[in-house]
C-alpha cells in the first residue's frame, strides 16, 4: 500500500525561508511507512468559535456576505492568499460562518463581490426559485452585488454553500469559498438532547478537502491537462483547513457532520484504532436524519456529499488514539479501457494493468484511493457518560417510483478530454431536458464502464434512490440488500456518486411552490468536470 510523503514541501520550506522552520517540526517527518503517522497529526483541529473560519450565526443575523481576497493562515505560521465570504455581525468577524437556520426561516443576504472575477453563491441542497438557487446565469461581476430573499423550505440536515460561476466554480472554491447552513428541527433538538451534544464540541463539523501547496506553503491551484480530465487531487488532506489535524475528545458519543468539499477526491471513512476497524452510526446524509441509525464501519463519500455520523468513543480500548481515515480502493480511473488509440494524453499513461492506484497523481499529489490518516482523536479522560443512541430519529416518506420508463442519463466521455451527459456539454443557452412541474420521474443514471465515478448532482430538488445496478465489487460488498442500496441511499440525497459501469435509479418529485418555469442545473461535482462541461440545465415547466 501506498502512503504518501512531503519531501518537496519540505526541501521547499528549508530553501524558502519564509518562516522559522522551528514552528513546523512536525513537517520533518517524511514519510508515514516508518513510523506511526498519528505522530504527525499535532494540529489543533480548527472548531468553529466565536469569530474566524465558520464562527456560527443565525440566518436571520446575517445581511451581507462580502466575498474577499485576504491572507489566512492555511499552513500554520504561513500566510497565503485566500478567498472567504466575510461577515461582520455585532463587532464578531465572520470567515465562511456556519449559518444556522430553522425550516420556514427567512435568509435575505446581499451578496457583494469583491474579487477579481464573477461570482455568485450557490445554497447547494436546498429548494430555491432559479434566481435564488443562485448559478452562473445570474453571476454578478466584480463591484457588483446581488440580493437574496428565500425561505428555507426544506428538511432539518447540513447544507452548503459555495461559488457557481461559469467555468472557475473550482478555482473559486479551491481558493476558500465554502461554508456550511446547518438546519435544525425537533427531531434534531431531540436527538442533541438524547446524547447530550453541543454544537462545536460534541456536535462538529469536518469539511474535508485536499490542497497543494507552492514551495512558499501557499495554496496552489495549478491542473495540468491530465487534472483538468480527472479533476484536481491535492498532497495534503485538510481538514476544517486544518493540515495533519488532532482532536481532544472525551470517552463519549460525538456527533460528526462530515462535508466531502474537495473539488474531485472520493474517500472511504472508517474510523480505526491501531489495525482495528471501529463500527459508527450512520445517522444522516445530504437531507438530514435518516429513520434509524446504521450501524458500518466504513463509507464512501464522493464530492459535495454530506454524512453525519455517531462515533461513540467509549468503545475505545485503552487510551491510543483513534484515527479518523480513508482506507484504501480502487479509483476506478477506468477512463481508457475501451478506447481506441487516439485518446486523450489525459488519461494515456494507466487504465490497462498499471497499478490503479497510481491514477492521476500529479507530482506531490496523493494518487486516488491511497490509503490515508485523516483526523487524529485524542482520548481524554472524561466523566462518566450513559447516554445510549436512540433508535429511531426522524421520519422520511417512502421513495415513490414514478410509472413508465425512466429518463435516461449517460455519463461519458468523448475521447478527446470532455465529459458529458448523453453527449451533451454545458451551454447556457440550452435546456436539453424538460419536466413538468409537480410531476413525479424516474432518472436512469448509467455511468460508462471507460469512466470514472461522477458525484451527479440535481439542483432545485432532493431525490431518493430506488436501485443500484452493476455496482463494482468495493461497492457491492458494502450493500446487503437485493436493491444494492447502501445504507447512505435510504436517506434524502442531492448527490449520488455513480462508478463505472454501474446504474443508478433515483426518483424525483418535481413539486415545488415557485410560479413560472424554473431553470436548474443538472451536473457532476467533480468541480473540474463541471467546470469543463458536465453540466446541463433543465427545465421545470410551470
Ligand atoms: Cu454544489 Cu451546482 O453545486
Ligand atoms: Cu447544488
Ligand atoms: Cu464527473
């Protein structure tokens, strides 16, 4: 098994001097395969507090986000330039906030721009008219503002945020735009107090995301052809920004709220203690609590999706800390196996016998489906703790499927660099799909064998998933059902990631109380393959 190391960053900072090497000794350390890589893990992970990167605030409190370039601290002690919706709410400083809002809430926020470039906020996961689902056709330019007025209308659950520009959503992410809108309801406040939890300290968010840097520590968001076809894999895996994270936590159950919010990377969560696997509690994914909590011990989490789990820490042997990780899987950079000669260079040098493990890793980057240490959890000793997970947490209504043939969406490629849905690449002007308003479909997403797996996600509406067809083996291994649903496709989804060569069967219900046609857009969230044109929009006919 591969595991990665840092010896460019390294030699790079020892040249550079742009800081005092004596702050970075955990950076010294080259590589994992010799020594307990928890070692290594001596950041503090970042917590939302009172101010600062994902300090919380109601819905209601905040009127402006104002999107700037500033300096951070994404490395510790190292400076680089970074982008952040700012808010100033009563003498706090807000970077990214954590908004916090009920069902029926009302969120009127002026959005001003003050980058370089266009820009626009897109609330990813929840039911919003075209205007203020907020996507490029309503980009505003730099200078400019643009007003939001919605009600949240949608179930209690972890949404996010972040930028919809044409063609540099993934740049503009990268670079810091993100942040997350945490709905909350009974069911939720039941929960919270069934097990005790507080928001930001036994209820936590992890926003996990992959990130290189240039030789002076800064963030880097350099493709070269071959990441523009696959999409971005950064060398670090940051964690709340935080890089090589640690956790202090007490012998009790924790609520985790996990955000895949890279731009392409797919991870298998586990959590471990030395070689041991620990079982947690799936509790909820992109659209909130799930009936009743399943029991795993690892799952995948393509881009832009959402789990919420339970780890209860008090099955931890001894006091070695657990580690939050991505075990190893196949990528499945598939993209080649069935073409002819005359491919993309982008996906030339693996697909046919070479370690598929080696998929697309650009120098420095950490190849796809490694192995790796995410989040290290210190246990500390605690006071007693006898809360016991309920059985049940919420209530979902049973998926319907539509009757007839479903709608069929292909996921491919062209063979010359450009993905696309049923050969269709993103143009504004068009809307090559339309359905009507208040009526219930079935979409058939059938990803191509010479493929890769695509996080598909469907603007304006949350979907159920009915069935799973031809799944890889890592996939089927992890289903127990004759449906091949995972324990994450019984909940509410806005994203489903499809591998190659396996068919999704999702059902949609077209209601919603917007008058007049509405647009919404229909892509993957590989930001990369969004960016370059695996996108559509389609049309809700009124
Ligand atoms: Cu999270 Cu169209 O995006
Ligand atoms: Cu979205
Ligand atoms: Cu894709």
């Amino acid at each position: 098994m591969k595991h990665w190391s840092r010896r460019k960053f390294l030699a790079a900072l020892a040249g550079a001097g742009v800081v005092g090497l004596s702050g970075l000794s955990g950076w010294r350390k080259p590589a994992f395969a010799a020594a307990d890589p928890a070692d290594q893990f001596t950041n503090r992970l970042r917590l939302p507090g009172a101010s600062g990167l994902y300090a919380a605030a109601t819905a209601k409190e905040v009127r402006q986000f104002t999107v700037s370039e500033l300096d951070f601290e994404v490395l510790p002690r190292i400076l680089s330039p970074f982008r952040a919706y700012v808010a100033d709410v009563g003498g706090r400083r807000l970077l990214n906030p954590t908004l916090l809002a009920r069902p029926g809430d009302r969120i009127k926020l002026r959005m001003v721009n003050r980058l370089k470039q266009p820009t626009i906020i897109h609330w990813h996961g929840l039911t919003n008219d075209e205007r203020n689902d907020g996507v490029g056709n309503f980009q505003v330019e730099p200078g400019k503002y643009f007003d939001y007025a919605f009600t949240v209308r949608d179930r209690a659950a972890s949404y996010w945020y972040h930028p919809h520009p044409h063609d540099v959503a993934g740049e503009q992410a990268y670079k810091g735009l993100a942040g997350l809108l945490i709905v909350t309801d009974d069911d939720e406040e039941k929960l919270a107090r069934a097990l005790d939890l507080a928001r930001g300290v036994t209820d936590i968010p992890l926003v996990i995301q992959d990130r290189s840097f240039n030789f002076e520590g800064r963030l880097e968001y350099k493709l070269s052809r071959e990441q523009m076809f696959a999409g971005f894999l950064g060398e670090e895996i940051l964690v709340n920004l935080t890089v090589r994270p640690y956790l202090d936590a007490a012998r009790r159950i924790y609520r985790f709220r996990i955000l895949n919010g890279s731009n392409a990377r797919s991870y298998r969560l586990a959590f471990a203690q030395g070689n041991r696997l620990l079982d947690y509690y799936l509790i909820g994914t992109d659209g909130g609590l799930l009936e009743q909590p399943q029991k795993v011990r690892e799952s995948f989490i393509g881009a832009a999706q959402r789990l919420e789990v339970l780890l209860d820490l008090r099955a931890a042997s001894g006091n070695d800390p657990e580690l939050l990780k991505s075990l190893a899987f196949d990528p499945m950079h598939n993209e080649s196996v069935d073409e002819k000669p005359g491919k993309p260079a982008a996906g030339a040098a693996h697909g046919t016998g070479a370690d598929p493990h080696a998929a697309h890793a650009a120098p420095g980057a950490i190849a796809d489906g490694t192995e790796m240490p995410l989040l290290r959890i210190n246990i500390k000793p605690s006071p007693e703790y006898t809360k016991q997970i309920p059985s049940r947490l919420s209530q979902l209504p049973k998926p319907a499927a539509a009757a007839g043939e479903p709608r069929r969406f292909t996921l491919g490629h062209d063979g010359k660099g450009n993905w696309n849905i049923n050969g269709w690449r993103f143009n504004m002007h068009e809307t090559p799909v339309t359905v009507r308003r208040g009526t219930r479909e079935t979409w058939l997403l059938q990803n191509n064998r010479a493929s890769m797996p695509h996080p598909m996600h469907i603007h304006g509406f949350q979907f159920r998933v009915l069935e799973r067809q031809n799944s890889p083996a890592q996939i089927k291994a992890l289903s127990t059902r004759r449906d091949g649903l995972l324990p994450q496709d019984c909940g509410l989804l806005d994203t489903v990631l499809v591998w190659p060569g396996e068919s999704v069967r999702i059902a949609l219900d077209f209601s919603h109380p917007f008058s007049g046609d509405q647009t919404y857009m229909f892509h993957c969230h590989n930001l990369e393959h969004e960016d370059t044109g695996m996108m559509i929009g389609y049309k809700v006919k009124a």
